[in-house]
C-alpha cells in the first residue's frame, strides 16, 4: 500500500528569488480573496454556493482585464482556488472554521503540483529559478508536489510531498491506551506517565514584553515592523518546541507499540472554555493524534480513535460500573461495585485500552446492561 509523506527543507532564496517568490505569493493570495469574496457574496444573493469549477472559470475570465496576473505560474493561481475548495470542504465537515482573508502579515504559501524539480543541493522553481536548499535527510519515493512557505519571521522552507511504500504489517503484539490530560500530557494503559514542559507559559512573561513593545510603536514605521518580527520569532520558537515535543513522544509510542487507542477529543468545543482554553491550546492534542496516525501507517501499525462520549474515566475497568458522582477535581476514587482503587488517569487509560474487546452499547459506546449504581456489572473481561 502506498502512503504519502512530506520531506520539509529550509531554503534561502537571495534577493531576486525572494522578490520573485513575494510576487507568487501576493498573487495567489489575491486570487484566494478574490475567489472567496465571490463565493460569500453569491451565497448571500442566491443562497447557493460555487465551487471549484466555477471559481477557475471565474479566474479565466478576469485574466485578461488583470495582465499582471501572468507573473505568477497559472498552476500556482490554481492549486491557491482548489486551497479554498478545500477549506470550505473542512468547515462544512465540521473539521475547521469558516474560511477567512488572508493576510500578508501572516503565514504565506504557494503549491507547485509539478514541474519543479530537485538538482543537486537546489531546487528548481518555476518562474522562481534554482533556490539554494538544505537537504538534510534523502528524499524517498515519488515526487508528487511541492509547498513553498514563509513564515513570519521571515524564513522560507519547501515541503516535497513524496508517495511511498508503507512498511508490512509489523509483528508488535503491544496495544497502548493513551489518555490526554491538562495536569499530565500523556498517561499510557502501561503506567507510564508523560509530562508537558509547557512551553507558552514558561514563555508568557517575554512574549508580553515584547507585545507591550509592539504596541506602543507607531504603525507604518520601521520600528513596529522590528517589533514585529520580534513577536513573531517568539511564537515560532514555542510552535517549534511544542512540535519538536509531540514528534518525540509520538515516535517513541509508534516504536513500542503496533496498535495504538487514543481519545477523539472535541478540542474545538473545549476551547470555549476560556479558564482551560490557552492550556489546552498549548498541548497540541489534535497535533499529537495525527502525528500518531501517520507515523504508525507508515511502520505498518494502526491508530484507532475511540468514541468521545465514552466515560473512560468514570467506568471502573474492573467491573464497568460507572460513577456519575465523579467530578472533575477528583484524581483518585474507589469502586462502589468491586472496591477496587483507581488513579483516574490511569484507570481512563486501560479502559480506552480495552475499549474494542468490551461488548458495546447503543448510547457513547457503553458495555451492555451497564450498571450505574452501586452492584457491580455481569459483564467481566476474560
């Protein structure tokens, strides 16, 4: 079975490749806004939304009323509406919210679905030339497209989107159980523990200074743009220490264990939570799940995501009996029916651990004839 995977280089683009870049991106950015502002304004005179086909023949038509368009590649303009398609896909899905304008400011972005092309330690761009790159690990598989980026901070990477042979089946015995928390990261159906060095609020006192300095410049001048990329480094170093965190846990879970239960966490809805918001924000929990997912596809494993309405922490592992009484300051509680002890993490862990050999309910995935009060359940593992 073949499977994608990204191989992400930092480039440096000189002066003339940068120029040329900064123009692909405007441009593709203005025809996102474009396309967008069209898709908004048919649907609030028609009540009915375009697609992608329209939006490409919409392109079409205004090119030549704009010529200056024909400095960016057409394939770029393109893959910038299917973006759009995408993002509206998503919201409706329930997946993402509602596409919004992009910004210069912000993050910047462009697709080459072909002809660019790898030679020697440069990658060849179309209408953008040979950019100096830094190839840091080999390049596996076949080349399917590339994504040029810039961040705010001013640095440029490649990511070359390669399909590949995924591994065969690997023969691990080990299932894992994982429950994410706030007080501790990560806690597996083994016993093992993981902590969250919690890097946004080890950084909070900096990046309020530095903020406090930005806001006090005057906008347009050359110091709030310094100020600017000061905020915007500072956030790139904490993005970059979360996701250099998660990349570790997670690939030292996919290396123990071929199959692998974690929670389906709304962490859209408990973002709403405005007392838990910015350290949920931090933990990357959605980032975790899907490192998860395709790192154990590409080593032949499984990762499966069990329902979020199961009670994993309030269902006693032993004899399924649930405790509606458990709230959430709570962190160790006894057993009515069987008597037994339960550290609430771990005890969440092993049932999302057992979650596929307990008999199912009809309501949040429950065992049948599940017994909420005090005797214990008939149904036993084993």
């Amino acid at each position: 079975m073949k499977v994608k995977k990204a191989f992400k280089f930092r480039i440096y683009p000189n002066q003339a490749e940068q120029a040329t870049l900064a123009i692909q991106f405007g441009h593709a950015r203005f025809v996102y806004n474009m396309a967008l502002a069209a898709r908004k304004a048919h649907y609030a005179e028609h009540g009915k939304g375009l697609n992608y086909n329209d939006t490409a023949y919409m392109l079409t038509v205004i090119k030549p009323f704009v010529p200056w368009l024909k400095e960016a590649d057409s394939q770029v303009l393109q893959q910038s509406l299917k973006d759009l398609d995408r993002a509206f896909v998503n919201f409706f899905e329930g997946r993402a919210e509602h596409p919004t304008f992009k910004n210069k400011l912000h993050a910047q972005s462009i697709r080459y679905p072909q002809r660019f092309e790898v030679v020697g330690s440069r990658i060849k761009l179309p209408k953008v030339g040979q950019v100096r790159d830094v190839f840091h690990r080999p390049i596996e598989g076949e080349m399917k497209n590339c994504t040029v980026s810039k961040t705010p901070s001013g640095k440029y990477f490649v990511s070359i989107q390669c399909e590949v042979e995924s591994q065969d089946p690997i023969q691990k015995s080990g299932t894992v159980g994982i429950d994410l928390g706030l007080k501790t990261f990560a806690v597996l159906s083994t016993g093992k523990k993981i902590d969250y060095p919690q890097y946004l609020r080890k950084s909070e006192r900096k990046l309020k200074r530095l903020q406090r300095k930005l806001s006090r410049c005057q906008k347009g001048s050359k110091g709030r743009d310094k100020a600017r990329l000061q905020v915007a480094r500072q956030h790139e170093k904490i993005a970059n220490q979360r996701k250099d965190f998660l990349h570790q846990k997670s690939c030292e879970i996919v290396n123990e264990f071929g199959y692998i239960k974690i929670e389906n966490l709304n962490v859209c809805g408990m973002l709403k939570n405005h007392h838990l918001a910015k350290s949920i924000s931090d933990s990357g929990w959605g980032m975790f799940g899907n490192f998860l997912s395709y790192k154990s596809a590409w080593e032949g494993g499984f990762t499966e995501k069990i329902d979020r309405f199961f009670a994993s922490s309030k269902t006693c592992h032993v004899c399924f009996l649930v405790n509606n009484e458990l709230k959430l300051h709570h962190r160790f509680w006894t057993c009515a029916g069987c008597h037994t002890e339960h550290d609430r993490d771990d005890n969440a862990a092993i049932n999302i651990e057992l979650w596929s050999e307990r008999p199912k309910g009809k309501a949040g995935g429950q065992p049948t004839g599940l017994v909420e009060t005090g005797s214990p359940s008939p149904f036993r593992l084993g």
